[in-house]
C-alpha cells in the first residue's frame, strides 16, 4: 500500500534514521475490551489504518501484547507490503496473562521470544523501532534495567531491530539506558493533566530524542478538566482537539500517538490537533493539575 503525504498538523521529526509525521496513530485502540481478543468490527479496525496512511499518517505504534497478536495482525493486514516511508514502532517487555493482565517479562529469552513474535506478526525482517517496555501498570518502577536493555541491543547488532527506545521508565532508566546505547524515544504517559516528565521532555529536546506520550487523550479515563472545557468551550471545538494541539505546540520532539477505533474520530483529531492557541489559552491550560 502506498502513502500520500499531505501535511499534517506539526509538521515532522526525524526519528533515527527515518523522517515520520509528528502526528501518528496509536494502534491499541484497535483490539477488542480492554485490549484483549479481536475488534468488535474487523473491516472498521482495518479502515481506521488505511485511513491513518492515506491521511499522510507514517509513524504507528503497536505492540505484540495489543490483543495480543490481534493489532499487528491487523496492520499487516491492512498495510503489507507496507509503504516505503511508513515507521512502525512496537514494545517488548511484557506479556498478557489469562486475566488481560500486563505482567512484566524481561528475562534474555523473553525478549528474544516476543522481537521474534513482532517480527512474524507485522511481516517484517527488521523492525523499526522497539521500545523496552518497563514498570507496571501503574507506572514506572525504580528497578534494574540493563541485562534487559543489553539483550535489546544485542538483537539491533545482529540487524533485525533499527532503533532502539525506552517506555515507561523513569528518568535515571532513560539516563541509564543512553549509558549503553543511543535511544531514539522514550515513550511514557503523559498528557495535559499528568506532566511529571515536563523536565524528561526538555532534557530529551536538547538532545534531539523523541518523546511519545501514550494516553495523550487520558487513555481509558478520557481527560476532564474545567480549564480545558473553558478553553474549548471558548474556542468552540473539543477537548481532545486542545489536548492534542496543546502537545504539539509543548515542544518540537513530541510525536503524538492518539488511539481510537474511529475513522471518524482520526479525521476529528487531525483536524483538532492543527489548533492554534493563544498565549492567554496556553496560561489557562497550564493551569491543569490531576
Ligand atoms: N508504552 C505503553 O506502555 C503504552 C500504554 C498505553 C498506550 N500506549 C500507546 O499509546 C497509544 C495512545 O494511547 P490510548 O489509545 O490508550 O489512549 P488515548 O489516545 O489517550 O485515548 C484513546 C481513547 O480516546 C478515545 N478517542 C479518541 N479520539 C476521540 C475523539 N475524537 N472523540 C471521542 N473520543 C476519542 C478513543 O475512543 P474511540 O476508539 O471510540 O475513538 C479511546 O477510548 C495507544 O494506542 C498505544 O499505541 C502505550
């Protein structure tokens, strides 16, 4: 499949080797409930890539666990034999247990067993991007990272990872992984109500790394503030629209990765995020605590 490059809100970043639109598209959304089994509608999960590519989309985010198997499933086959400029990102770090549970699963063997699944579901020799997926549920965790970031970059030597990144981590994980290999990103939850990587974001900017916040909309728990509904409320168009142009405009090396299971909610969010925002409206957003 082939992608036009009409020009997105924010323009583009250059991650490692390879130029992607700052606006991508996060594919978790597409899986059945919470994330487990298939989507409720197949051919619907399948339009809402083909439409994230045809809208210039070329950055997508996955993950193996997402299913698990059933996204990368889908972006095959929706996308394969995937456009030259199109970027796909995924994670290794976890599994899912028999309850939809996250647990964690970074032994040498695991890792090579899930980049060797990621390979076969997405139909690729080599994929672009895997961040190391660390923490829990409920976030980072201060613990020992390298033998797991060391069996990342063993399997980049031998050429079937590209870049490598980080998720989830904290910002001495970040440190700490820089200290034994180049990242491209680092991909944590942030949005407009939860920006305790604010001095993260500005480090990784001066050093030309991404940053992709995941539950940029609030993830399952959909962002509500009153200064965010004043603001758009005033401005006339909705939340999600300032909460994604409020990322953008927050600084040059944040990708965003929005998920929905909507082509319509894509179309709304790419509309939404091009926002301009006064400096009156980014003072009242700054506002926002949780
Ligand atoms: N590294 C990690 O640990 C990690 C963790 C979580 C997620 N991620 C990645 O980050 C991506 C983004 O996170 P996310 O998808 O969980 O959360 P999100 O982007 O913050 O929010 C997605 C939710 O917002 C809704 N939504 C989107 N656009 C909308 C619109 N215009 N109007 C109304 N509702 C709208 C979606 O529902 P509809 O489907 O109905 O549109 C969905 O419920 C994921 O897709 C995944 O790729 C990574």
């Amino acid at each position: 499949m082939s992608s036009t490059t009409p020009d997105l809100p924010g323009g583009t970043w250059t991650l490692g080797d390879t130029t992607v639109s700052r606006f991508g598209y996060g594919g978790m959304q597409l899986a059945g409930p919470w994330v487990v089994g298939p989507p409720k509608d197949h051919d619907a999960a399948l339009a809402v890539l083909r439409h994230a590519v045809e809208s210039g989309i070329t950055h997508i985010d996955t993950a193996e666990t997402y299913g698990p198997r059933v996204v990368n499933d889908l972006i095959r086959e929706a996308l394969h034999p995937y456009a030259k400029d199109l970027f796909i990102a995924t994670k290794a770090g976890g599994r899912r247990d028999a309850q939809g549970g996250w647990p964690s699963a970074r032994k040498p063997d695991e890792l090579r067993a899930q980049i060797d699944d990621n390979l076969e579901t997405l139909g690729v020799d080599v994929l672009d991007l895997v961040h190391l997926r660390l923490g829990d549920a409920n976030g980072p965790v201060p613990e020992q990272i390298s033998e797991a970031f060391e069996t990342l970059v063993d399997l980049q030597q031998q050429g079937i990872i590209r870049h490598l990144g980080v998720s989830n981590a904290t910002a001495e994980q970040v440190q700490q992984t820089q200290s034994i290999a180049p990242i491209v990103s680092v991909q944590n939850m942030y949005n407009l109500a939860n920006r305790w990587d604010d001095a993260l974001i500005d480090r990784l900017a001066s050093e030309g790394i991404a940053y992709i916040p995941f539950f940029p909309l609030g993830g399952f728990t959909p962002l509500q503030s009153d200064a965010l509904s004043a603001v758009a409320t005033r401005l006339r168009v909705a939340p999600m629209s300032v909460a994604l142009a409020w990322l953008l405009h927050r600084s040059p090396n944040i990708l965003l990765i929005p998920g929905t299971s909507s082509a319509a909610h894509l179309r709304e969010n790419i509309i939404g995020a091009a926002l301009t925002l006064s400096d009156a409206d980014l003072q009242e957003l700054d506002q926002i605590t949780v």
